[in-house]
C-alpha cells in the first residue's frame, strides 16, 4: 500500500468561511409560517428563541459567512477532521471503487455535532444569553451542547428522548461531566411534558416531544435561549466546514467523488458533507455527482414521508416549516440509531430532494450494524449506530461498482464513533437486536392530521 | 490566542524505528531468572510463549529496532498522535507554567495500547501461529489485541479481570465487534482460574491471575502463543514511538520539557513517554529533567513495592522477574482504573527508578477523577481512569509552579479517552465512587510470600 491511508489539512488550511446553499438554488424554499397567521414568520417571532446572529444566519442567502476567530480557536482542538481512504475496506469487498470517509468522530463529544454547538454557544454568549436548552436523541447533540456551553460560561439543561436516556447512560454521564443537566422527556417540568405523561405514564419520548420541552423553557424564561441540533439552517450552515474540508482534501488525494454519501435524521451531517459539493455543481463549476442520503427504515422521512408544511415538535409549538414529513404526531420505533428519529427533514434538505438534486435510500439496522462490524474489523473504528447507516449505503454503491465494473469515487461521512454505543453492538452479538417497523396505520394517521396551510 | 493549540506531524515523519533504553543505561537491569533452576533465561525459556522476533527485541541492546512497513502501514491510521498544548487548563489553573499532553485517544481502540498490539499480532502472524492468547484488566490491552489480532488474521482469545468484564461491558462488546472471544477471569477453562474458584467462587479476579490463565492456554496448545499488554521489555520498546513523536512535536511547539509525567499500571504507557526523552539524558545530549510516574494509591506498586524478584502472574507460571513488587498474591482493590491494578512493575523501569532517573507519586481515585473533570470542562477530552492519574500529576506539578512561580514546562501522555468508562464517571457524579484502600496486613502477607532467589 505506497498510496496514503489519511489525508490530514494544516491547521492553516481550515475553512474560515461557512457555505451557504441559499445562494446557489435555483429557487429558494418555501417559507416557515406562523402557525396563527399562517404568514411567513420574520426575526422578530423567532427572537424569543434564538440571539441575532444566528436568526440572521437563519435567513441568510449570502454564499460565504465567515466563522469568527473563537470559534475557529475552539474547532482547532480537533479541525481539519481527517479524510480516510478506506483500503483494507475496499479489498475486502473486492471492489474497483474507491471508498473515501470523512472522519468526525476525532471531536471531544465523538461526533460532528460539536460543529454547530460551538459557534451557537458563541453566538448566545456574545448576545449575553445565560442559559441555553436543548433536546438530544442519542445525546450526541446534547453532549455537544454541554461541552460547547461550558466553554463559554453557560448553564445548559438538556431534554433527553426517555429511551436513549435509558439505553445510553454513558452520554447522560458525559453530559454531566461537561457539566450540564440532563432531563429525560416526557418530563414533569414542563406543560407539553406533563401532558404527554398524562396521556401516556410509560411513554418512551421522541425528539418532537423533547423539542416542545425545550422550545417551552426558553420561551418561558427570558434568559434562556434554545438550541436545535439539525434541521434549521443555521445548523445545515455550521456542518458545511466538513464538505469544504472533503473538498480540499479530496484535492490532496488527487481524486474526485462521483458519490457522497451520509446518514440522515434531522439532515445537519448530510447537507454538512453533501451541500459544498452540490454548491460546485449549482454554480456550473464541476458536472453532476449523485449525493445519496441513507435514512432508517423505520424512520424514513425522506423516502417515505410527504413533502408538506408541518410542526417541528409534537405539541406544536414550533413554526410550520415546509418538510419531508412522518408528521409532527408519528413516534418512531425505539430504534438503536437514536440520533435518526425524527419524523422530519430538514426544510433546506427537502427542497434539494424536491428539486431532484439528491436521493434518498432506507435500510434496517440489522444490516447496518452488519455493515459497521465490517467496516470496524476492516478499517478499525467502530461507527456510531447513525454512521453505520452511512457506512452502509457506501457499501451498497460498491457492491453496485463491483457488480458493474466500475472504479468509482466513494466518498461518505463517518459522523462518529460508536465507543458509547457498545450496548447496541452487544444487542447485535447477542441476538437481540431486531429490525424494527413502523406502524403503517400510525402514519397513515400522522399524515392524516398534518396542519391544513392555505 | 494566537498560538497553535495543537501540533501535527507529517505522516512522513512517523518515526520508522523504536527507541530501546538498554542500549543507554549505566547499568544492564537483572536477568529474568527460570522458576525451577534459577538460572537466567534465555530465549529457548520463552519460545513457547512469544515468536522468535519479540523474544530477540525482548533481549536486544541495539539502541534504534525497525519498525516494520507493514506494522507502519497500520500505524498511520491514526499516527503520528497529536500534542496539544493545554492552554484553557493552564488559564484555569492560573499557573505561570506550560503544559503539553500527548493523546494516544485517537486510536481505534481509545487507547495507547495498539502501539504494541499491532507489531505483536503481525511478528506472530509472521511466524505462521494462528491463535493468540492474552489477558485484559479495564479492556483496553485486550479490544486492541482484537482488533491487531483481526488484521493479520488471528484468532484471539481475552480473559478479562472478572471486576472489569462486569464493570465495564461495552470494552467487550468491542472485543467481539473486532472478532475476538472474551472470557471473564477467573474462569473454568484453565486449571489456573478452576483453582482460584475452588477458594473462591466470587473472586473478582486481578490481573495477575488472568495472565495466568492467557500463559496456561498458550503453554498448552502448540498453535497458540501468548501476547502481553505492558511489563515486559518488548512491549515498552513498542510504545516508544509516543516519545519519539514527542521530542519531534515539542521541537515544532519551540519548547523544551522540564517535567515529563505518565500513568503507570504495568509501566509501558509511562516508559512510552518517557524512555526517549530519558535516552537524551543518558546520552548526556539533554540536561537532567523530572520523569514523574503516577499511580494509584490502591495499587502503589512504585512507592511502596519491594524491588525483587517476583512472578509476574498468581499462579507463578512466569519467569521471575526483579521488580517494584506488592507480590504476586496481592489483590489490588477493584478501582476503576482497571488499567493500572497490577501487583508488579516493568522490570525495566523498576531498574530506572532504582537508578533514581524517576520519581513516582500516588493518588486516590476521587482526585484523578476530579482532575479529569476539570480537564474535560478545559480541554475537552474525557480522559480514561487510567489517564485521569497523570492528569491529577500534571495539575499537582503546574499547581507547584504556580506556588513557586515557576514557568516550567510540563508534558504528559493522555493515554486514552474515557468513552467506554463513562460508568466511572457517573458514579462519581452521583457520589458512589470512593476511595479505596489496599489492606496493610495482605500486602505484608503478599510480601513475605515472594520467592526466594539466591
């Protein structure tokens, strides 16, 4: 093997911009809506929520926004992530296609997540916000969120899916290590909380309810603010730095990908790899490329969802955004990948679907965590349940280059590791992880109850 | 800050050859002497166990060992490790000193342990053997023999420390997600662990004792040889590539250490750091410096063994080896720096420290691990139990400086990162992880029980 396995940037090197695709679409999305009026929402009604910096952000159709110099400060603790050729992969698999992977699981929190927690938390600080509160599935968002606000002085309270919060105690516990309180949702502290208790005592949670509890808190109280992991914007924004380093490094390794791939549950980690590529291909300045995002079977907002305006949250308290949606009332399936159930997509994500810009393909976990102990025993880190959805959907293309004969560029993101999901693989050796489906009556009936928008 | 927090070498300049201490001590340590005769070993004593290429590294006085290209090949998924200079640790200290952490996390395995997990599975692979047997305290020595093991297409087999393997489950599921078989120690598959169960059915088991087991099963099967995680001469010679790569990055940071801190359980992560460093010295191309060795109060086999001759496993089937000893009947407490609860000291650094070329502290658990908290709410990463020691030694020597108001310059090996121990971390939130204390009367027994040696 004479060739490099990794492909490393200078620190001198890392993006300072973020890319923004809102200035390359040929058409832009539909609006969020005020859930009373029915009007497309301004600053002012997402002030309560979020400081300026990032309600502008939000709104933004600039293509470059620069990433202030204490984020970037922070980010150097482990940015330029590494960029992997997967070799030992790719012979096992006996194929002529070149498999690359982004790797961001090298973050203190093992994920890409710390990506838009640092500069959100930044953000909040800098406006003099005291408190942040959030929602986490699997807690990779809620640890991020820990570790970014304890690094610039801010209380954080987290709301975690009740089902992970059990099933993932150690991300509860890192959590707290970095110094944050962790709830599980439904909670009593808050009226959508008790509500969702009331209705059902043993009720497992879902990130829709979890997003109530925390949109709740920091509407309520005037100091605190709220922080979303994925589907807004803003936080699709912060994840480009990992496409416009593949970008960079890809150049490095003197290759070009046909395919990019990445798991999607809220549709941050996807667009983060996908949107800097698909923005060279919107501007004219590269051919088209097939961008193929990898969502569970049991939670397939992309492939199966309708394109629609809904809520964000289970009780409604979020603007309407137009999405690809299970609908606002669908509870997914206890499902290991905690971090891939929601039953939306993000706004910005479910247009480029809507334009025919990108593909979408669902698969079992079973065959995913086959594919991460694959990938383990071939490239030696563990994925992350969500990764190995990723890591699943570039075998699949492989698998298709060795079946056609073709030498294909691969790359996919590798969104973190799996070091605090060992119980899930455990389940897996045991036997007893099982595939998972969702209720098709209970969609049929989630979709049913969709909000009517004129 | 404009300074760079963290420094990165060129894949290229991974260094290609180990660093062997041997070859610069004044005086050669004491020969492993045959348990029956007394004699001094020689390699014919030990090739039931290990393949002729580590028998002869065990052996050797060259000063520089090639690394192999294929066992660099493996290296550079993760190597050359960064060095971080810890600067958010030193503001919060408020210390006028500079502390530098070389991170051996970045591993697949978490862990510095791959360092001499990868050249052990390929020298025996090499050499035709098919089966691998070791022993493993907290899971890291082990998950990485696993996952060295897998590469090269051996079969590997782990005994766990029974303590561990319920403590800390999720360093057995990566042992299986890597291919291999993990048993809990004691265990009826070996008349070594039968005998200990015999005297005691709920015996939490010690590291001691599951080498006894991994040494029985390669003894008795002619295909299978055995592989240790620390201790011996070979296995410290591996690790010295932290060092290597250390000198070089302390080079691009413009800095010179005054102060050079590890954990030590078996002695190879510390002797990874601090061997190189130490050769300068011997090699009068460096003034003196402090090479401080942290451990645990538990288990303070440096600051309270006696240095003799001693077996290096329960059930007195290994060479007798002259070492800082509590005596191989010795059963540490079961802390949850599972790493460091060895009854023994590398030979050859017990040598250097009866030299007087290194110092040793000991710690409670309750202060490492309030210093790895403090350490993740700074600098981000979790630290491993084992690596909260040379964390708390760290902070001890900058708390110093600052007294003293010194500008000295710290380095220590952050050798893992605390994913998979986030148990440890909870019980330490919710108040259940005390200190512990070894028993004064057993280790005067364990003491008076050593060997006898002409």
């Amino acid at each position: 093997m004479p060739d490099r396995n990794r492909y490393l940037l200078e620190e001198a090197r890392m993006p300072g911009q973020w890319y923004n695709i809102a200035a390359d679409l040929p058409t832009p999305p539909a609006p969020p809506l005020h859930p009373g009026t029915g009007q497309p929402i301004g600053p002012d009604d997402l002030a309560p929520l979020f400081p300026q910096a990032i309600i502008a952000q939000e709104m933004s159709t600039e293509r470059y926004i620069d990433i202030p110099e204490p984020v970037q400060e922070v980010f150097k603790m482990w940015r330029p992530s590494p960029l992997f050729r997967a070799r030992r992969l790719e012979k096992a698999l006996g194929t002529p296609a070149k498999i690359y992977y982004k790797y961001e699981g090298v973050s203190p929190a093992g994920s890409h997540k710390p990506n838009s927690a640092i500069p959100q938390a930044w953000y909040n600080a800098q406006e003099g916000v005291k408190k942040l509160c959030t929602e986490t599935g699997a807690g990779q968002w809620g640890s991020s969120l820990a570790f970014a606000g304890g690094l610039f002085g801010l209380e954080v309270t987290v709301y975690q899916v009740r089902v992970s919060y059990d099933q993932k105690p150690y991300r509860r516990a890192m959590m707290e290590t970095w110094g944050a309180q962790c709830i599980p949702s439904p909670s009593n502290t808050t009226d959508a909380g008790r509500a969702a208790l009331a209705k059902d005592p043993n009720f497992m949670g879902s990130l829709g309810l979890a997003i109530s509890e925390a949109v709740e808190v920091a509407a309520k109280n005037e100091d605190t603010k709220y922080a979303l992991g994925s589907v807004l914007n803003h936080v699709l924004l912060h994840q480009t730095i990992v496409g416009q380093e593949a970008i960079l490094q890809m150049e490095m390794a003197g290759d070009d990908p046909d395919v990019i791939i990445g798991c999607t549950g809220g549709g941050s980690n996807f667009a983060g790899i996908a949107f800097p590529f698909l923005g060279q291909q919107l501007r004219g300045e590269h051919g088209k490329r097939r961008f193929v995002a990898v969502e569970p079977a049991a939670c397939p907002s992309l492939s199966r969802g309708k394109f629609a305006y809904d809520f964000g949250d289970t009780a409604r308290l979020t603007p309407l955004v137009k999405m690809h949606t299970l609908g606002s009332t669908f509870t997914p399936p206890g499902f290991h990948a905690g971090g891939l159930r929601y039953h939306g997509m993000a706004p910005m994500l479910s247009h480029v679907a809507d334009l025919g810009l990108i593909e979408a393909q669902a698969y079992q976990q079973k065959a995913c965590f086959e594919a991460g102990v694959l990938f383990a025993r071939t490239e030696g880190i563990v994925p992350a349940p969500e990764a190995t959805h990723a890591v699943k959907g570039a075998i699949e293309e492989a698998l298709r280059c060795k079946r056609e004969g073709k030498a294909e560029t691969i790359l996919f993101c590798l969104s973190g590791h799996g070091h605090m999901d060992m119980a899930a693989y455990q389940a897996y050796f045991d036997g007893n992880l099982l595939d998972q489906d969702y209720d098709e009556n209970e969609l049929a009936m989630a979709l049913s109850l969709l909000p009517q928008v004129a």
